[in-house]
C-alpha cells in the first residue's frame, strides 16, 4: 500500500456534496492477504485513505496520503500519529521517500524504532525513570538502561489517535488522543492534539496541543529519521547539516544531561557552519562515544517564542534539502548510531547505522529533574502548545 501513494493523480470524479467517499482501487489489493482492498479518497479535502491494519482490540488502523499542487506527498498513520512516508523532489524533479519505515503495520508495532512517531508523554530520556513534582515522586516505565525513554513502553507512538480529515485548501489532518490519569506513570488526565497540515511551498506543519486535569509534565516531537538521498539509499555521512545553536547539553554514560551547559566551539557539535554529518563523527571525543555517534540536544538560538529556523540540512548529490522551524528551545540530532542493518525496512531494504538523522524539535531531555532547564511542566487551564515545520527544498551546492 506505501508503494501506491508513489502514484499520485487519481482523483475522485463524482461531484458529489460534501465528504464523499470515493471507491478507487479495488484490483490488485487482495492478493497478499495483508493489503487493504479499497482507497478511497475525500472529494472535499482530496485526501487518500487506506486501511493499514488492525489493533490488538480490532480497531481499524488507516494511512491517509496528503497530496500538495507540486506532487508531494506525505502519508500518516493513526497508529502512533505516525508520520510513514514523505514524497519530496529533487533538484530535478525526481520524487524519494526521504523517511524510513515499514511497509506494514506489525513491523511499525514490533520494532521499536519510533520510526515518524509522535513521541509523548515525554519525548527524550527522564534519569533514572523519575521525576518529583509538588513534593510527589512520579516513577515511570525503565526502558533504556536505568531511565525512562520516549514516554515509556507504551507511549503516545503505540496508541491509535483518533482522526479528522480536516477540510480545506491545503490537506490537513486533525489527530486526538485521550491519556489516562497515571498512564506510562504521568500524573493527570491529558488530552493530546496535533494537526497535521501539508502547505502549498512543500512544508509539513506540525501543531501540537495538550492540556491536563492535574499539574504533569510534557515534551512531545515526531521522531521522523530523514535520508535526504532516499530512504535505503546508503548512509547519511555525506549530508550537510547546520544548527542555529553554539551550545549542547552534554550527557553521562547513560545519556541523561548533566545539568551544564556547554559551547561547541572548536568541538565535532560545531554545525555553526554547514559542515557535513560524518566529518567528524568519529573523533575520539566522550561526547560521542556516549552516544555512539550524533545523538544531543541543542540549546537553539532563539529571537523568541515563536516559529524559528532551527536547522537545515542538504544532500549534495540530489539537492533535496530540509529546513526545520520550530518554537521550541531545544532539538535532539541523532544521527542513527543505534540501527544495525537487522530490521526489514520498506521493500525489503535494511538500515545500517547511520542510514539516516532526526531531528528532533523539543524541550531539552530529563528537564523535570533540572531545575536550570526551560520547564516542561503542565497545569490545569493551560494549553502546551508546540509548532515545528519540516520544508523541503532544493539547492544547487
Ligand atoms: C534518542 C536515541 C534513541 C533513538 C531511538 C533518539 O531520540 O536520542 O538515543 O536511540 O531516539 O529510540
């Protein structure tokens, strides 16, 4: 099915009023057993839908394609709000999918990548799976080494979101999800939010929103690995990237921050300049042993609180290049140290290491135990709010 958003331009032909579901595709779809036998596509906001499987209780589980007038496309599921493919031109036109994933949904529930994911409640890694809050210790799940990662072991990234074709010029998707009081351990029951919309000059726009019954925490981000050359197609090295940023927070062994502040200058962190990924990612430096490679967050220079140019980053052979904005103050670059070639990735490719980088918008990791850092705490009456936008472009260099 992730194969057929490579075939854009059938479009519904019935005038009918309002959201009508148009049968588009009915041939070829059986014969795996695992494919969904229809598409259908609204006439209203042009969006494709298909069925992409099912979740343990039975819930029907859908990848909807966003097309724009330039033929980019990007395709979403409501399993994890995840962000599963994105059609983006080169300097001559030629389409790639510049993010990895799966072809099928059980691989996206198995293997525990957080490919495109939204990632919530906490984004990022909280030291020793606890945090305290008015005076209460909060104790979250253990999943990477002695913390709690990317919002613990069932997270937002595994849940199904609740989603809205969202009608208008530009395709846009709304997605919802409820969070129990005491969910993953978080305190507070929390209604999460993010729309999704695809514009006109090829930029994804992410709007996040949350709000909460009960003083909480939250850190959320999508955990899209971006190859700018095409997913599958050999390693990110080569890329050039810059970060708006002169300052990381260095980790421990167990990559939770220490708490300081540290300039990059003169470091293998300096992307102050477009410097390309794998320049110098294996010098003999603490920092990126602890990581196995890139994987820190950056302090971003900000004017102030709202959408910024955060970082940029180029493939010099195709000329496909990225620009993240976003509002928050942090972003975590990791450079794909932790894949190892094993899983099956789209049509049977596998990702070795360092087969691709994201970039993650997001308040800086472990915040609730660093009083230091930007908050992330949550209370009743308020609404989190975080916008990022991934536009793609071209460059000549
Ligand atoms: C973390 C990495 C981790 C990856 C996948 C990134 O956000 O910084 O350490 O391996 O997510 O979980």
């Amino acid at each position: 099915m992730i194969n057929n958003i490579r075939e854009s331009g059938t479009k519904g032909l019935l005038g009918l009023v309002g959201l009508i579901a148009v049968l588009l595709a009915v041939t070829g779809a059986c014969t795996s057993g695992k494919q969904p036998a229809t598409e259908t596509q609204s006439q209203e906001t042009g969006i494709k839908r298909s069925v992409f499987g099912k979740m343990p209780d039975g819930q029907e589980v859908h990848l909807y394609t966003l097309t724009n007038s330039n033929g980019m496309q990007v395709a979403i599921t409501d399993f994890g709000a995840r962000i599963v493919s994105i059609l983006a031109p080169d300097r001559n036109g030629k389409m790639a999918d510049v993010v990895l994933g799966f072809d099928n949904l059980p691989d996206y529930m198995k293997y525990n990548t957080y490919f495109g994911a939204l990632v919530g409640r906490y984004a990022n890694r909280i030291g020793g799976a606890k945090f305290t809050l008015d005076g209460k210790v909060y104790h979250l799940p253990v999943n990477n080494g002695p913390n709690s990662l990317h919002g613990g072991i069932k997270g937002f990234d595994k849940r199904f979101w609740t989603t809205t074709e969202i009608p208008g010029e530009k395709p846009a998707l709304e997605m919802t999800y409820f969070s129990k009081d005491g969910e993953e351990g978080y305190p507070g029951n929390m209604h999460a939010k993010v729309v999704y919309t695809l514009m006109k000059d090829n930029a994804l726009k992410i709007d996040y929103s949350a709000t909460t019954d009960k003083d909480t925490v939250i850190n959320l981000t999508n955990h899209s690995y971006f190859n700018l050359a095409g997913e599958g197609n050999g390693n990110i090295l080569k890329q050039v990237l810059w970060i708006n940023s002169d300052e990381i927070t260095p980790v421990d062994a167990t990559q939770i921050p220490t708490g300081k502040i540290m300039k990059v200058d003169g470091t293998p962190f300096d992307f102050q300049t477009p410097t390309a990924i794998g320049a110098r990612i294996n010098e003999d430096n603490q920092q990126l042993k602890f990581g196995k490679g890139y994987d820190i967050n950056y302090i971003l220079n900000r004017k102030g609180p709202g959408l910024e140019l955060a970082a940029r980053a180029y493939d010099p052979d195709s000329g496909r290049e990225l620009e993240v904005y976003t509002t928050e103050p942090g972003i975590q670059f990791y450079s794909g140290n932790f894949l190892d070639g094993t899983i099956p990735g789209k049509g049977g490719k596998t990702y070795g290491p360092r087969s691709a980088f994201c970039l993650e918008t997001q308040h800086y990791p472990d915040s609730p135990n660093h009083a230091n850092f930007p908050t992330t705490e949550l209370k009743p009456g308020e609404t989190f709010h975080q916008v990022t936008v991934f536009k793609f472009t071209t460059t000549s260099k």
